[in-house]
C-alpha cells in the first residue's frame, strides 16, 4: 500500500470515528478544538457514555447536522497508522466479523485514555543540607556511585540503606533532586551485530535468502522449512538482523508463548537484550508499556502470541510465524481468525516480509509455496552431527499387553537401556488427565458432562471429573450417577497422569517428570520444570502434546508413543495431516545432541498409509498424497470452506433454522456455492447449548463473503439464538 501522509481535519469539520462499541457504522462527529489526525484515538461522547474510538476518515454527513457532537478529546498516543487501520477492515472483511469487534483486538492496551503516567526518580543535586547526619551521607554517597543516573525512591533509599524520609529531608535542601520521568520507558536496544552464530552452508544461504529478500522490500511469503533441530531459528534471527539494520521493528509469533523462556534466552544471546513480550502472561504495567513503546518506536521485536499481530507497530519490517502449522493458531473464541493468515495479511498491506517456519509446514502453505505464491526456503539436515531419530514401529497385535496396561514389552526394554546409559527417555501420550472415559461395570454408563456432548475425564491429581470442553468438574463419585450401585466406576483408557503411575511401577529407579498443561499452576512452573529437565533434572518425561514443540533435551534419545493411532480416529478430513506433523514432531525431541535417537511407534496398525508414510519419513510422498485427495475432493486448500455455527437452548429450534438456511441458499448458488448440512456440529453440545452446522463450499476463485453475509443476512435470530461464521474452519 503506498504511504500516504495522514489527513488533518481542522476543529468543526465532520469526521468519522469508529468506536469498539458493537454498531454498525461509523459514526460522525465534530473535529474537536485544535483539530485532529486521521487514525487519531479519541473519546466521544455515546448517549449518556463516552467510549473509545478512531477517527477513521471523513465524516458521510449523511446525518442532521444539528445533531453531531463534537469529540470529547484526543487521546495521548501516536494516531493509529493507515496500515493499521487498512489491516482491520480487510481482517473483518474476510473473517466476516463486524469492525467494532475488529477494532477491539487493536485497542487492547491497559489505561489506554489514561495520561502517559509519570513516576518520580531522584539523583544527586547541587544543593548542601542545613545538617548532616550519617544516613544523609549514605544516601549522597550512593547517589554519587550512580553518576548522573536516576532511581526511583525505593531503589535509592535501599541503595543507601535508609527508610525513605531520609531521602525525602534530602530533596527539600537541594541536595537531592526529584525529577518526573515517564512510567513507559523504552526498552533496551538490540544490537544486530551483538552475538550471531557461524552458520553452516545450507544455513548461510538460506539466511542470504531472507536479507537479499529484506534489503529488496516490499511484501514476499517465505516458507522456511527444515526438520526440527535444523537451525530455522538461527536462520530468521539473521532476518530481524537485517530488519535492525535497516532500523525496522520485527515481530515473532510462537504458538505456546508460555514457553518461550528459553527462545527469549536466544534473543539475547542474539541481540545482547531481551525482546518485548506480548500474552496473556504479560502484566498489565507491562503490557502498557509494550503497547505504547512498539507505536513510539522504543521497542524493536516483539515476541508474542497471535494478538501481538494487532499491535500498533511503528515501522514494522518483518513478521515471523514459528511452527506456522500450529492449530493454536487459529482463535476459536470469540473474533475467528488464523493468525498465519492474518499474518500474511498484514505483511502484504505494509509491504515487508512473512516468515513463515516449520518442520511440518501445513498443506495450505506447502500448496501456496508449490503454486509460487510463497518462496520455500529448506534445511534439509540437522545441525551439527545429530541426525534424525530412527522411527519404528512397534505392533501392538503382536506385544498382547494385558488390560489397563499401556507399555509394552519391548518399549519397556527400548527405556531401561537409556536409562542404564544416563540419557532420558520421553513417553508421549497426547491425552490429559488419567483416563478419558469413567465406566460403570454395573450398568454401563459412561458419565458425561451434564452440558456438554463430552465425557467427563478423569483427574486423580486434581481428585476429580473435568470437562474438556466447558471446564465442568466434580468430585469422583463412588455411586454411579445411573443406576446408583456402588463401587463399580472403573476408569477406562490411558491418560498422561495414569501413564505416569504404570511408569513407576515398571521402572522404580528412575526419575520420572510429568508434562501436562494442567498440571502447572503457572506458566513460570512449566518454565522451571523444563529447564530443570533440560539439565538432566528426570530420567523418564511423559507428556502430552505440550512436549511436542520446541523444546530442547539434549539428553533425550529415545521417544515412545503410547498410541500413535489416536489421532488417525475420526472423521475429521485434517486427521492425517495432523497425525502425521504431531509424530514428526514428537519424534524430533529425540537425539538432537550428540546421541543419536530412536522413536517407537506403538500401533495396533502398522499397515496404515499414514503410519508407513510417517516411519518412511517421506514427507513429499505424503504431501502429494494427501494433496491429491484434497484436490479431488475440492476442500482447502484447492477449494474454499466456511462453516456456520448456530447454537441454542432448544435443539428443534437451532435446527430449524438450519433448515431454513439450507432450504434458502440463493445468494449462494449465485456463485457456485453449495451448502452442506444442518449436522450436529464437531462438538455437538457444549455449556447446555445445541450446535448445529452447515459447510459452505466453493471453488478456489470464488469471492465467498459477500455472498456468505448475504446469504445469513436472512436470518433474525431470537431468544438466546447465536449464529458464527468460520473461514476457513480447522476441521472438516
Ligand atoms: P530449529 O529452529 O530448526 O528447530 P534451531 O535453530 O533451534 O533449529 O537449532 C537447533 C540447535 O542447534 C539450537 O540449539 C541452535 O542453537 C543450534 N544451532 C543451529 N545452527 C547452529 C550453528 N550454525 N552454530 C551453532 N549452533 C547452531
Ligand atoms: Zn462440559
């Protein structure tokens, strides 16, 4: 998009501001005294209320003129940049969500109508005090030691080892001085120069790549693949070098921001200081300040979860996408976007470079790159010696294990020599808790979640029955809730917690860490816990899906997979897709240091395409497969997909009008779309309300929104009726 200078409107001219409250248009307002920017935010006044908003451009002056009110004031930050604002209306464009809601996940920033907030720092003075006493010459000596640096009071009066009223005795003579200074200081700088690795050969190209593809600038997709220990990371970094070279402010999404202590060490290690942070995990002071810095220019790279892609960047020249295939990429609460995409988006507006990396890269990008849209990028070996575990399969018919037992025989000998060898082993079952289903052996019944079409899982850390899906929990019950005989509730099928209690049987001697995200109270514990196993602080890891992403044990040459035929269940068109990454993945934990690794596969069918695909490591052969399959069928990403969700409290009624849209699917024929259901959605009941969904398809070409917000535009929806709309759904 070409930069155009921001438009000024002087005060009394109509503009048109668009606040965050759910309207559907923006509305008009009087330029306040001294006037204001285009993108300016400000208060205005809303009925009774004054809300926050931007002013988004002109006003229509389509209204009675003696009716517009003026806006109340212009907040104290940098106006939002066109880019910005270009981004949100294309983002509600395509995800079909109003722009209010949009504008929302921009405007995210704690005391955002606040004034910039000041503190007081003190340091020393040309004063003389009346008196002195010998706290008053601790705390000039310690002012002294600090050259022309300020403090803040607490440090100050520590410093000199004095309560704070000494301090303040010192500032009426002079002697001290007390200066406001802005809470929101900038963040320290990253030097490009600072500690760069000597790259391999492969490496050093494939960063060539990403500078040549920076120094050009304008937009470029840039598929960066290579098997997990390769050295993508190294090889991005090299790119927000180039970035900071060029004085640009990079972004670096990761999907499990909760782990990202060790990536934020690397920064460093990189850079000589440590990025900014951007997650839930954030404080607010801090997120504050984050948000302010990245629009002032105090602040380089950002390192965030998907909601840092709606900061208000200065200058931004680079984003990065980590493990670009990441499920959790996709929000699937409230605004319903995928952060790769978005990603995409926004780079292509701006004009700078995506990077997008993976050892798995999903197939819509795997297509896009095939197709020429996106540059690929490869690593094709590990760096150093290590090399890629051996996989195997391990063939459950033949182990005969018997009931309630998970390891088999020969997984159990594959662990017992790491551990004679020093190294570490993981068991990796991708289930939380002890055991999915709590079956009565009287009746039969398997106890569900009273609001949810889920089973109640159970706990025996936590002592209790929980939900998945909604958070439901209870005490475990000793009388079956059915047919209230006693004692016969039996916990079927393995979980990470009832892993870890077979484990211990077998092997007594050994250490044994457990890895389950609802097992850390904090993302600090998990932090600590990883590291603490990084260093050789367990023998045996059994985790869930959470030790699958980047974390570095450089101990660990074995992984067993409990049940690598888990994810293979289902009707879900993406499960071989997902299977196949998640092993991949999984299997990559192991050997990446010096030893090598082995990765057994315990299956009850090793003839299954995508388990053989998956031992034969033939990533293109598997690709090529299932992109086949996708193409023939028309679905994502040779076709376009969006679902309708429609819930409610009385399943006939969320049905019917599923009818209705079904039978009514004019707008959509229009184009060449067809529609498929009303069907019991993925989940199908969750909170006490019914859901049903219907899939919209069309071909690849086709402008699917319009005729999409056509189409659901029939519907008045009632009573506690609700209806989402999901581009591009996850699973089908
Ligand atoms: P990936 O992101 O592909 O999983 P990383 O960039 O994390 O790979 O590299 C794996 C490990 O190898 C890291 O510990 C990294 O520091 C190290 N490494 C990779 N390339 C080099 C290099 N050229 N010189 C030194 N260490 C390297
Ligand atoms: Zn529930």
């Amino acid at each position: 998009m070409p930069i155009t200078t921001p438009e000024f409107f002087d005060a009394g001219t109509l503009v048109g501001v668009l606040t965050t409250q759910p309207l559907d248009r923006v509305l008009d307002y009087r330029a306040p005294e001294g006037g204001c920017w285009r993108g300016a935010f400000v208060e205005v006044p809303l009925g009774p209320r004054k809300v926050l908003g931007v002013v988004w451009g002109p006003g229509r002056g389509d209204f009675d003129a003696s009716k517009i009110r003026a806006v109340n004031r212009v907040l104290d930050v940098a106006p939002m940049r066109d880019e910005l604002r270009a981004f949100i209306e294309k983002a509600a464009g395509y995800t079909l969500t109003p722009l209010p809601a949009m504008l929302r996940l921009a405007t995210r920033a704690p005391g955002l109508g606040d004034p910039p907030s000041m503190r007081k720092v003190y340091r020393l003075g040309e004063g003389e005090p009346s008196r002195m006493t010998e706290a008053r010459t601790r705390v000039i000596d310690a002012a002294r030691e600090m050259g022309g640096l300020s403090l803040t009071l607490k440090e100050l009066s520590e410093a000199a080892g004095v309560t704070s009223s000494v301090v303040k005795g010192l500032v009426k003579s002079g002697a001290i001085r007390e200066e406001d200074t802005p809470r929101d200081t900038a963040f320290p700088r990253l030097d490009p120069g600072y500690g760069g690795k000597d790259l391999t050969e492969d490496q050093a190209a494939a960063a060539e790549m990403l500078r040549e593809g920076q120094r050009a600038g304008g937009y470029e997709t840039v598929l960066l693949k290579g098997v997990t220990g390769s050295g993508k990371t190294e090889v991005y970094l090299e790119a927000v070098a180039e970035a900071l070279r060029a004085g640009r402010q990079a972004l670096v999404l990761l999907p499990e921001i909760a782990l990202s202590a060790e990536f934020l060490t690397r920064v460093k290690a990189r850079f000589g200081a440590r990025p900014a942070e951007w997650h839930s995990g954030v404080t607010m002071t801090e997120r504050r300040r984050v948000w302010r810095m990245v629009g002032e220019g105090g602040c380089q790279v950002v390192v965030g979860a998907r909601s840092a892609l709606f900061l208000p960047f200065q200058n931004l020249g680079l984003i990065v996408v980590d493990e670009e295939h990441d499920t959790s990429y996709k929000q699937e609460d409230g605004v319903l976007y995928n952060a790769r995409d978005m990603a995409v988006l926004r780079a292509s507006i701006l004009g700078c470079q995506v990077v997008l990396a993976s050892a798995t890269p999903s197939l819509e990008s795997w297509a896009n790159a095939d197709a020429g849209k996106y540059k690929r990028l490869v690593l094709t070996s590990r760096f150093g010696p290590a090399v890629l575990p051996e996989m195997r399969a391990l063939d459950m018919r033949a182990e005969k294990l018997p009931a309630g037992r998970w390891i088999s025989g020969t997984l159990q000998r594959s662990v017992n020599m790491r551990l004679e060898k020093g190294e570490q082993a993981l068991l990796f079952i991708n289930r939380r808790g002890y055991a999915p289903v709590t079956l009565c052996r009287a009746c039969g019944e398997q106890i569900g979640c009273p609001h949810c079409d889920a089973r109640m899982v159970e706990h025996r850390f936590l002592k209790r029955l929980v939900c998945h899906q909604c958070g439901e929990s209870m005490p475990i019950p000793e009388v079956c809730p059915s047919c209230e005989v006693e004692g016969k509730l039996a916990a079927v099928g393995p979980g990470v917690e009832r892993l870890a209690e077979e484990a211990a049987v077998l092997f007594p001697e050994a250490r044994i860490a457990v890895l389950s995200s609802d097992l850390f109270g904090t993302a600090r514990e998990l932090k600590d816990q990883v590291a603490a196993i990084a260093q050789g602080g367990a023998d045996i890891i059994i985790g869930t899906q959470l030790v699958a992403k980047g974390h570095n044990f450089p101990l660990l040459t074995l992984v067993g997979v409990i049940d690598a035929d888990l994810g293979l269940q289902g009707s879900d068109l993406r499960a071989a897709e997902r299977t196949f990454q998640l092993m991949r993945q999984v299997a990559g934990r192991a050997g990446r240091a010096e030893k090598p690794g082995v990765a057994l596969l315990q299956t009850y069918q090793p003839e299954h395409p995508v388990i053989r695909a998956i031992l034969a490591g033939d990533e293109e052969a598997f690709w090529s497969a299932e992109a086949d399959e996708r193409r023939l069928a028309g679905m994502p990403p040779f076709g376009r997909l969006a679902g309708i969700i429609l819930s409610g409290g009385d399943m006939a009624k969320v049905f019917d009008l599923g009818n209705f849209l079904a039978r009514n699917d004019r707008a959509l024929r229009q184009v060449g779309a067809e529609v498929w259901g009303p069907a019991p959605a993925p989940i199908a009941r969750v909170k006490g309300r019914h859901r049903v969904r219907l899939l919209v398809k069309a071909s690849k070409g086709v402008a699917l929104q319009g005729a999409l917000a056509d189409w659901v535009a029939q519907v008045r929806l009632t009573g506690d009726m609700r209806l989402a709309i999901d581009i591009d759904p996850q699973s089908f």
